[in-house]
C-alpha cells in the first residue's frame, strides 16, 4: 500500500469528536441500566437529539459501540482496582476500606439516594449476557477478573514481606477469597440491603478472615 493509500483511508475514518464521547458515555448508562437487548440506537439517538445515522457514521453498527464501551470501562475499572491493591503505603485492611470506598461512589452514580438497587457496574451486568457480545468484549470481561487477581496476589505478597501477615496465612486461599469477593461486589449490592450489604461482606470478611491472618503491633 502506497503512502498516499495510507493517507486516503485514515481521512475517510469517522473522526472523534464530542457526539462520539456523548454516545460512548450515553451507551454506558444504558447499558449498565437496562443490559444489552434493550440499548438501541433508536433509544441514544432519541435521547442525544441526533439520527441512528449519526451513531453508525461513529461506530459502524451496535457491537462495535457495544465493545468500545466494554473495553474502555474495564480498562478504567483495572486502573481504580490497581490503585488501591498496589499501593504499598497501605495494608490490607486499609485496602479492604478503600475498595468499599471506590465502589460507594460507583454504586452512587446509579443509585443517588443510596437506598436502591439498580444495577451499576457494567462489567457485572454485561457478565450476564456475553452470549451476544463480540470475542474481544467477552475477552475483555474476563481479563477484569485476571488483573485484580494479579493485583490482589501482589498486595498479598507485599503484606507477608512486610510481616504484616502471619508466617502460616494460607496466602492462596487468601488471594482467592480476595478476587473472587472484589469480582462480585455489584452482585452483592443488588441484593436485600443495596450497598449495604458490599459493606457487610468486606468488613465481614475484614474481621473475620483478615484479622486472623494479621499480626498486631
């Protein structure tokens, strides 16, 4: 391909622009509100005032939109997640109320009165119908789950460097309570109680699990 090839095909691209984000960000609600079959490009573009033409010009049909979305939450997702499970200031039990921290805020976005239970984690909610989602939207749920696993076993193996924890801490069970508790916070809010039911689990498992394993100074 000629230089010029080049050239003609990256102009004939759909440029980024505001209505791009605005349809991103729009697509996110949605979907995180009411799941897959029923985010539509009549519904965003009923809601941002612009023609289902406009939305294909950007994203070219509903599982390319639908797989951006997906692999842009789940990288921001990875970022909050790493944030508090590498910081090394911090111990375990610090990091356990960090998490319930950065996930009130989340829940909060979709739940302003904060006793309510719609749905408000995208990862959680598209995990229930990755039938219909594309190879790489799929690929991108599941790497959440593998990244906080790494996460989580660095943060373990820091706290038993530091002898934060006990010599005999079973630190794969340990890691493995940990990843699977964090993957299925937004499971837990949904049910009886809201988010106050993701507290109950990680203080829970703070005082029960946590507390065993932790040296006390």
């Amino acid at each position: 391909m000629s230089q010029n090839d080049k050239t003609d095909k990256t102009s004939s691209a759909p440029k980024k622009s505001a209505m791009y984000d605005s349809i991103k960000d729009l697509a996110k609600r949605l979907l995180v509100a009411h799941g897959y079959h029923k985010t539509t490009f009549g519904v965003i573009a009923k809601e941002l005032g612009v023609t289902t033409t406009n939305i294909h010009y950007h994203f070219g049909n509903k599982n390319s939109l639908v797989e951006e979305v997906v692999k842009d939450y789940v990288a921001g997702a990875i970022a909050g997640q790493k944030k508090i499970w590498l910081d090394e200031t911090m111990s375990l039990q610090e990091k356990v109320q960090a998490e319930i921290a950065y996930n009130r805020t989340l829940y909060r976005k979709y739940n302003p009165g904060g006793r309510t239970r719609k749905p408000w984690s995208l990862i959680g909610r598209l995990r229930l119908e990755g039938d219909v989602l594309t190879d790489e939207a799929r690929a991108a749920l599941a790497g959440f789950t593998t990244e906080i696993h790494g996460a989580i076993e660095s943060a373990v193996e820091h706290a038993s460097r530091s002898g934060e924890l006990k010599r005999d801490t079973p630190k794969e069970d340990l890691i493995f309570l940990l990843t699977h508790l964090v993957d299925s916070l937004s499971v837990f809010a949904q049910d009886a109680g809201g988010f106050e039911r993701v507290e109950q689990f990680m203080n829970s498992f703070s005082r029960v699990v946590l507390a065993k394993y932790t040296n006390t100074k």
